[in-house]
C-alpha cells in the first residue's frame, strides 16, 4: 500500500530544492519552508509530486499536519491526511488493559473520560466497546445531546454507566484515565485532572498541564519497533499508514438514526 510522508528539506540559503522518491511503497517528499514561515515553499509543488506516485494515503510531519490550509488542499484532491487516530482508537481497550496491568488497578474500576466532538459510527462503537469494560465511562463534548439516544440504550440493555457533559465541564479529578480524541492543547491546558492520572491524547501532542499534574501524558504509541521515523513524524501515524487502506467515504461513516 503506497502512501506519502511529506516532511521540511533542511536546504538553507538561496538553493530551494524539493525531493520525492518511492522506496518500498514509502513516497519520500521533501519540500523547503516558505521565507514568511513555517509553511510549504510551494503547496501545489508538493500536491503535483504526490499525485505523480498516485498516493491517496499522505502521512504530514508534525508542523504540516497543523497547517489548516495545506490540509484542506489535500482533502479538495482527496488525499487522506493519516493522523493515527483511526489505529489508536482500535488499540484503546489494549491500552486501558495494560494500563490496568501497570497499575495494578482493575480495569472493571477505572473511570475514564472521552474528549470527543465527532458523531460518527466509529466514535459510537468505541463508546460501547469501552463502557463495557471500565467502571464508568464519561462523554465530554459539544455534541453531547447526540449520544443521549446511545448511552441510554447502553444503559437499558447492559446497565453500563455512562455520563453526558458539555465541553464547558472542566474537572475530572476523580477520573483515572482522560482519552483525548479531538480537543485540542490549549483546552486541555485549563482543565483540572486526577493528580496521578493517565492522559491518553491522539490529536495534539500534550507536553504540559497544570502545575499540579504530575500523571503520565501518553502521546504516540509504536507498534512496528524499528525502521519507524523518530523524528517529525507521529509514529502512530506512520504505522496506521502501513497497516490500513484508505478510509472509506466520509458519508459512510456518518451515523444514520434508526428507524
């Protein structure tokens, strides 16, 4: 499966070169940062050298993967911006299992906390997965009338607990584990956590909170060992590339209700 990882060149001065090359299924492009910032010489440039491979998978280093407008380009041509998400969600109850095991805390007693704003059936199917594990399960976002309907019915069927709160709600210091899906740095900066609590986050890269949090910040997971980037790029991201096809269409993983 061929994909991209689009990363800075480090030619400085008045030569600006870019570089693109396939080895093994891995598109290698290299492109100069533009004079007026961290942003890409030449946007199209690099979009051209893509689409020469006929790569739909792109893999963006961790400056790029931010840059809102390059983004939105590639999903015009419909590249798939890999971020690593889709694979940590699928390896979150792992996750919570060895976190479990590390601890010496059941997993049948942990209270867990999800950021999350997409309504999709993937989010959907996470949350079931989940609180049917874990002591208590609790839902912060701004779309959180949405999955009233879900966690009721979870309620009803199985007795799992699950609680609504709106993205305002900023105190989880009785929560052992906070997943952080789609909330970015700065709002998680001005909320208050379990001092020794566990901060799993596949979107923005965490690298402080709180004076008072002194628990453990996981931001990227390896599952493929060596021969993994280890400098730029999200490890996570560049093993969903490895491992996944491209997603579906996006309207297919939206949720349907009921009939």
């Amino acid at each position: 499966m061929l994909y991209a990882l689009v990363d800075y060149s480090n030619k400085k001065g008045f030569i600006k070169r870019y570089f693109a090359e396939e080895i093994l299924g891995e598109v290698k492009i290299l492109a100069p940062k533009s004079n007026k910032g961290d942003t890409l010489m030449n946007p199209k440039k690099v979009l051209k050298n893509i689409e020469k491979y006929n790569v739909q998978n792109v893999v963006l280093n961790n400056e790029l993967v931010q840059n809102e407008n390059f983004c939105e380009m590639l999903m015009e041509h419909k590249k798939y911006i890999v971020t690593g998400r889709r694979l940590g969600k699928a390896l979150l109850l792992k996750i919570l299992n060895d976190i479990s095991i590390y601890t010496k805390y059941n997993i049948q007693k942990l209270k867990v906390v999800l950021l999350m704003d997409e309504y999709s059936i993937e989010n959907l199917n996470l949350i079931e997965c989940i609180s049917k594990e874990v002591k208590q399960l609790s839902i912060v976002s701004k779309n959180h009338t949405k999955f009233e309907k879900t966690a009721n019915k979870l309620f009803e069927r199985y007795g799992y607990s699950i609680k609504l709160y709106g993205d305002e709600v900023k105190e989880f210091k009785r929560d052992n584990v906070i997943i952080n899906l789609d909330f970015n740095s700065e709002t998680l900066k001005n909320m208050y956590f379990n001092k020794y609590g566990i901060i799993i986050s596949l979107n923005d890269k965490i690298t402080n909170l709180r004076k008072s949090f002194e628990g453990i910040i996981i931001n990227d997971i390896d599952i493929l060992g060596e021969g993994i980037p280890k400098k730029n790029f999200r490890k996570l991201a560049v093993c969903e590339a490895k491992l996944y096809r491209p997603l579906r269409k996006v309207e297919d993983n939206e949720y349907k209700e009921e009939n």
